[in-house]
C-alpha cells in the first residue's frame, strides 16, 4: 500500500502498522534511521494503549491522544 510521504506509521486502534524498515526510504521517502524508527514504534502502541484505555473510559479528545503518543515515544 502506497502511503503519503509524511505517513511512516499508523494505528486503527487494534493494530498497528510500520512501514518496513527495508522499504522505509522508498516508500516515505526520509530517511532510514534505527532511533526515529524504535519510535515510530513506540509512538503507534502508544495509540493502542491508549485508545483501548479510551474505550473504557469516556471518549477522549483526538488532540490529547496524539499528544500522549508524542510525549511518551
């Protein structure tokens, strides 16, 4: 699946998705590099954490989500 350049990760809330690292560069077109890539990791489960935590509780904010994801990866 072709994704737009800034995409290099994406959850839907039950899985994440990474782009592979041997077709990191090809498809996002930046740079390959193992620390960003680690927390391109961490980032996406972080949504999932995070939305089944969501799910338990009230809905939350799309913004606050995003921001938790940044901080902790």
């Amino acid at each position: 699946m072709k994704t737009e350049n800034w995409v290099t990760g994406w959850s839907d809330g039950r899985s994440d998705y990474v782009l592979d690292r041997n077709n990191y560069e090809a498809e996002s077109g930046k740079k390959y590099d193992e620390i960003h890539y680690t927390a391109e990791i961490k980032h996406e489960l972080c949504h999932s954490y995070y939305s089944t935590l969501a799910n338990t509780l009230n809905a939350q904010p799309r913004w606050l989500d995003e921001g938790v994801a940044v901080y902790v990866s």
